[in-house]
C-alpha cells in the first residue's frame, strides 16, 4: 500500500473511531445525568463553526514540511510522558502545588513555573535528548496575510462566543470593572493566561505531539484528531483529583470524568489542531488559545493581583 492510501486509511479510521468515542462519551454523560449538554455545543461552535471558519481563513497558508526522524519511536516517547504527565503532575504535582502554599500571588508563580516546566522544558529536552530540532516546530508564521486575518477574524469570533456563552461578562461586572483595573488588568491577565495556558498547551501537544503523530500516521487529519482526544483524556486525571462540586466535568465517576473531557475539551483540541496543521504557526495557536481563556479568568487575575 503507498504512503499516500496508507495515510488516507488512517485518517479515516482516526475521524470513526473520534465519532463513535464522542458519541459513546456523549451518550454516557446523558445516561447518568451528567452535562452532555455542553458537549453538543462545544463540537458544534468549536468543532464545526469554528473549524469550519479556521479552514476558510487558513486558504492559501504556506505550510513548511516537519521532517520527523524515527515517528514510531518519537510518538512512542511523548506518550510515555504523557501518561506520567498526567497523573504526577496534572495529579499529584498540581495537588501538592495548591497545597504548598496559601492561595495568592506566590501560589500562582509556583504553579506557573511548573507549567512552563512540564509543558514546555522538559518535553523540548526530551525532543533534543531523541535527535529531533526545535526550530521547526516553534516557528512563529507570521509572513504573508494568513496568520494575521486568521488571527483578529477568528480572535473576534472567539471573544463573541466567550461573552455570550460563558458568565464572564457578569463575573466580571462583580469586580467592579473600573477604567483604572481594566487598563492594567486585561493587557496583563491575557498575558498570563496565555503563557499559562496557551503557550504551555500548545507547545505540548500540537508542537510535539501532534508533529509526531502526524509523521508516524502519514496523515495530517489523523495527527489532528487523535492528539485532540489525547488532549481531552489528559485533563481527566487533574479534574478528578483536584476537581469537586462546582467544578465543571468534576464527578465522583471517573468514567463520567473520562466522558466530559472527551465530549467538551476534545472538540477544541480539534480546532486549534486544524489551525496549526494548516498554518504550522505556533504563535497563531497560542494567541488564540489565550482569546479563549482570558475573560473566564481575568476576575481570578484582578482578584488575585490587584
């Protein structure tokens, strides 16, 4: 079989196995009461509206090949730190962070240094310790006109969407939002949230890990969409350990825990996947990770910081 059907089969049975493990994840959820709900509408706006759009802006991008040496073995790799990754640290490692010391601003340091430490410096040693080069992986692509109008339409669009569909609006309204907080607050919070939460994020697994799972399956769309389900089951064993009443996708069924990160947070792996597979920029995914974390964050940040 050529590389070309190979990747094709793979790609195929990568997009049946994703439906038949959201539907399942969806399914369940509904049966045993918990918020299937917001799956539905996260893989509608993320996985459909928004994908949909990203494909439109990212139309003519220049897309530079990533050379991956041993797939099999890199992709081998990564995952083996993934496991570890999401029980010592997203588990333990964040439970005893939080626990370390009293909530505030020294709290907040600490767990960013870890994040920065795990999402970022361990797996690019890693990476280096394997043969392979950062600099393809950490290119910022912001030659030509298609970071630039992905990034303000499709940030716009994100922004839209949060305001809407998320009580950001009156979370903050409680801060108050004087001018005088506003002006340092959301320039600093977006900063925050995007090292925190975008950089880290993405640099792990669309950078690393969806470049070598799209080598070893020879398929872009396969790459895409198992590292979009990697990226929801990894949130499953913080959000069972540190999550609890209150905490969205929280459950003391670790099966209803598996099935919200698969059902919610796989969709918008899924669009930020699409984005970086048609662009290669990691800075274009990082930015628009942070549009979607800012406002349900920034009262935390004003609270925490001011």
């Amino acid at each position: 079989m050529s590389a070309a059907n190979t990747g094709k089969g793979a790609a195929i049975v990568a997009a049946l196995a994703y439906a038949l493990l959201w539907g399942g994840a969806t399914a369940y959820l509904y049966a045993t009461g918990g918020d299937w709900s917001s799956g539905v509408a996260v893989i509608v706006i993320f996985g459909a509206g928004l994908g949909g759009a990203a494909w439109l802006l990212t139309r003519g991008a220049r897309v530079p090949r990533i050379d991956v040496k041993r797939p099999a073995f890199e992709s081998a790799a990564i995952l083996a730190y993934l496991a570890l990754y999401a029980v010592l640290f997203l588990g333990f490692g964040m439970t005893w962070a939080r626990q370390a010391l009293p909530e505030g601003q020294q709290q907040e340091l600490l767990v960013m240094g870890l994040k920065l430490g795990a999402h970022i410096a361990l797996p690019a040693i890693l990476l280096v310790l394997l043969g392979a080069k950062l600099g393809p992986i950490t290119q910022l692509g912001l030659s030509g006109r298609t970071f630039w109008r992905t990034l303000i339409v499709l940030g716009l669009i994100i922004l839209a969407l949060v305001c809407v569909i998320t009580p950001s609006l009156k979370q903050i309204s409680s801060i108050p939002p004087a001018f005088e907080t506003m002006i340092w607050a959301v320039p600093l919070g977006y900063i925050w949230i995007t090292l925190e939460a975008g950089a880290c994020e993405e640099f792990l697994f669309r950078a690393v890990l969806q470049t070598r799972l799209t080598a070893w399956f020879n398929s872009a769309w396969a790459g895409v969409i198992v590292t979009s389900l990697i990226f929801g089951l990894a949130h499953a064993p913080g959000l069972f350990m540190r999550g609890g009443p209150g905490v969205d996708g929280w459950s003391t069924d670790p099966l209803q825990v598996i099935a919200h990160t698969i059902a919610v947070l796989s969709p918008i792996g899924l669009t930020f996947g699409l984005i970086y597979a048609r662009t290669k920029s990691l800075l274009l995914v990082i930015l628009l990770h942070g549009l979607v974390d800012v406002l349900p964050n920034l009262t935390e940040f004003v609270r925490i910081w001011r």
